[in-house]
C-alpha cells in the first residue's frame, strides 16, 4: 500500500535528516575530539556516525517523493525506535560509561530521534487517513 507523503510528514522526514546528517558528521569526523569529553569509546562514535549516512539518504529520498510504500515509513519510524532504545541500552546496561557530559549527549539526541519518530509516525497516520477518506 502506498501512502501520499503530506507536507507535514514530508518536513518532519527532511527535519529528520538534516539533523542526522549534522550528528551523522559530528560524529565520524569528530570522534576523536568528542569521545575525551564525553567519557564515550572513539570507535562508537565514529561508527555510530558512519551509520547514519545511509539512513540519511533514505530520508531524504523518501522525503523528495509523492507518495512512499507504507511499509517504508514503517521502517523509518521502526528504526528511530531502535536507535533510541540502543541509546539508552548502552547507559543502563553499563556497555559504556561516559561522565555527565556524555550521558546528556547520547540522552539529548535519543529524546530528539524518539521526537522524529512520534512526528512521523502522526505524518504517516493522518497520511492514510486522507488517503482512506
């Protein structure tokens, strides 16, 4: 099933991948200035930045679309959702311990991707309602 990318779920996929790309370069370019203040590993930082570009393209071609499979979306917001929940696994289950600084840090962008998420997911709900109505 196809669902019509409305202006609204279209800036929130746009909203999205500007601020992924920026965390995107943040991250792989700047791993080994931010990992000594934030108490975080230089290769999770690194790497967790290089992930993010191919997601990045993704938004921004779903974005550029009339219309997108449902199941595409789906994705998308099923993947912020993950990315948030690992956000927060890493600093409950001790896998890293970054000081303050680094709490905020991975805290700040896992609120701000479970924002995107929520954001898009009532894009892709009143998306399929107009496209039912």
């Amino acid at each position: 099933m196809t669902v019509a990318i409305t202006p609204f779920l279209r800036n929130a996929l746009y909203l999205d991948a500007a601020v992924s790309g920026a965390a995107a370069v943040l991250m792989a370019a700047g791993a080994g200035l931010l990992a000594p203040f934030l108490a975080l590993p230089q290769p999770l930082l690194f790497w967790a930045g290089i992930v993010l570009f191919p997601f990045v393209g993704m938004l921004i071609a779903t974005a550029r679309r009339q219309d997108a499979a449902r199941l595409v979306l789906i994705d998308i917001i099923a993947l912020n959702a993950l990315w948030v929940a690992a956000s927060f696994a890493i600093l409950v289950t001790g896998m890293v311990e970054p000081n303050l600084l680094g709490i905020a840090f991975v805290a700040a962008q896992a609120i701000a991707v479970a924002a995107f998420a929520v954001l898009q997911l009532a894009g892709l709900r009143s998306a399929t309602t107009a496209r039912a109505a």
